[in-house]
C-alpha cells in the first residue's frame, strides 16, 4: 500500500504536532474547535460505522491556524485492488473555513486524490459547536458513507466507457471551463492522457484514463482547493458517460442530519 501523499500546499505533520496546536480563545460570536477533537470525532463517528482508519497524513499551514488530514479508511467489505476510499478533514483557527469533511478516493499507483462532495459541520463556530460536535461528526459521517456505496459503480462505468482523442480533448476543455483544473495543469492532462506514465492506464482509451490524467494533475494543487476540483470533475465525466449518482437520502438508516448545523456540498 503507498502512503498517503500530502499535495502542494501542504507542510506535513506529526499527530502530536497536531495535539500540539494552541485553541485560540472564543469570543461571543465564534468558538473555535480544536483540530485534534475533530479528528478524535470523526474517528469514534467512523468506528460507530464498524470503519476503521488504517493510514492517515497530517498538515498544517499558517502556523497551526489551518489544519487538513487525509484518512484512508476500510469497512470490513472487499473492494477494488486500485482505489481505496479516503476522508478528507479541515478545519481552521483563523475563521477562514468552518470544520468540514469530504469524501473521496486515492488510487494506490499513483497517489492521485479525488473528492466527490463535501459536507460543511457546521456553519459557524457557534457556541454550542464542541457540546454538539459528538453528534455532528456522526450525521456528518452517515451522510458521506452513502457516498462510498456508489464509487466503485462510477468507476467501474468510467473504465468501460471508451473515449476518443477529440471526446477526451473537449472534455479537457469543459473541464478547464469550470475550473475542475487550472491552465497550468492542462499540459499535464494533455501528456498523462496520450502517454501515460503509469501502465495502468496506458491499456485502454476510456474515462478511467482521462480521470487520472487530471488528478495527476492535480497534484499541483493546494490540498484546500482539491474537494472542490475534483467534485466539479467528476459531475462533468459523470455526464460526459452518463452515470447518474443516486442522491444522499438524509434520513438513513439511523442518521438524521441536522439541516441547520450540517451541509451537504455536491
């Protein structure tokens, strides 16, 4: 299994680093949480779930103020030899975003991320927010684990679905359109689509292919900037081979999200 890649932007740390970041105090208004808490949350939410974290990376930027953790998590079920399914956690001190989460995946040959939504914790740093964060996290959780019962169907529809080089160019194109990758990383797609560099993908001319070409680019990227990227990318190759994920129902199972306090991102 290869680690977890911190993308650009990012300034890798130790878990203790982490513990280690002072809580700025609150005011009246905005009452900060802790990073660690987050990260002790989403794991009792996860292990509630029967998941389990079996790899994780840390970083901070901003002398602590901004935090994101990447956690690469298994259920128990078998999945693909090729991805694995990844959280994406943030937060920040600096009241530049709220605590959040986001799922995705990473493909084990070449590290690449992708995000596929997001879901906000809550809105602000209210002060009942650490009080309410144990229940939260756990809505916020059962919300992104549906998320996961579809991904190996979308890929799966993404490998089968052959592209041509003009289909694969105006897709780059669109893409670029709506900022699911960035002018400088287009000659990177461009290359990674006609010669890639990992086997893997050099097989077929499909979806599956150009995906990973743009998440290889996107490599480039800040870590911040990625959920929101590759979320855009894949409603545009989802339409572009016509899959159609199924939409979260808010009131699975026993999950009741808390419209006020958790927001879904698609």
């Amino acid at each position: 299994m290869n680690g977890l890649v911190l993308h650009c932007g990012a300034n890798r740390a130790e878990l203790q680093q982490v513990a280690e970041v002072r809580t700025p105090e609150p005011t009246k208004t905005w009452f900060p949480i802790p990073h660690l808490s987050l990260i002790n949350r989403v794991r009792e939410a996860l292990t509630a779930l029967n998941m389990r974290v079996v790899e994780e990376a840390h970083a901070l930027a901003k002398g602590g103020d901004r935090y994101f953790g990447l956690l690469r998590v298994a259920n128990g079920r078998v999945t693909s030899d090729d991805f694995g399914y990844v959280l994406g956690l943030r937060n920040s001190h600096d009241r530049e975003f709220t605590a959040s989460i986001a799922v995705g995946s990473n493909v084990f040959v070449c590290d690449n991320l992708a995000f596929n939504g997001e879901i906000t914790i809550a809105r602000k740093h209210t002060r009942f927010i650490v009080d309410d964060l144990p229940k939260l996290t756990g809505n916020a959780i059962g919300l992104l684990s549906q998320r996961w019962n579809v991904m190996n169907d979308r890929y799966a529809r993404y490998k089968t679905a052959e592209m041509s080089d003009s289909q694969a160019h105006d897709t780059m194109i669109r893409a670029l359109d709506i900022e699911a990758i960035t002018l400088k990383q287009l000659p990177t797609v461009i290359q990674e689509w006609r010669q890639p560099r990992h086997p893997e993908f050099a097989a077929a001319r499909n979806a599956w292919r150009l995906f990973n070409a743009c998440t290889c680019a996107a490599k480039e990227s800040s870590l911040v900037l990625l959920p929101q990227r590759t979320t855009r990318l894949h409603g545009l190759i989802d339409n572009t081979v016509g899959f159609t994920a199924p939409k979260l129902n808010l009131t699975a199972g026993t999950v009741e999200a808390d419209a006020a306090q958790v927001v879904v991102h698609n």
